[in-house]
C-alpha cells in the first residue's frame, strides 16, 4: 500500500583542469569546475557549488570528490 522511492547516489573523484567563469548572478566568480576522470573523460561541475566554494574554489591541478547518480 505504501511506495518508498529511494536514490542512490555514487561518489567518484576528479582532477580539476580550469575554472569556468560565472555568468549572471555568478559574474566575478567561479561558475563550474572543468574535471578529468582518471580515463580521460571530462566534464564541467557546476550544480551544488556553494557560494563560499564559488568564492574560493578548489585550486586547479587538486582532486575533488562529487556525487552522481
């Protein structure tokens, strides 16, 4: 009688390559990360960056972790 829908989320880590810049309410400041996958694969991430990590990212050339479903 009841549905429980559950998300499973995966973790993976990344080498940030480049920082995107920031358009409309993100202008002067980081918009998303460009990643590389340990294959070659790359990738911007953009969604979940908090104002304080958008202020200050991560530096280019460090590793960092993301979810992913």
């Amino acid at each position: 009688p009841t549905l429980l829908k559950v998300k499973r989320f995966h973790d993976a880590e990344a080498r940030v390559i480049e920082h995107v810049p920031g358009k409309g309410r993100h202008r002067g400041r980081v918009g998303a990360l460009l990643v590389e996958l340990a294959n070659g694969v790359t990738f911007s991430v953009g969604s979940g960056l908090t104002d304080a990590e958008r202020e200050q990212p991560p530096r280019v050339g460090s590793v960092i972790t993301f979810r992913y479903q």
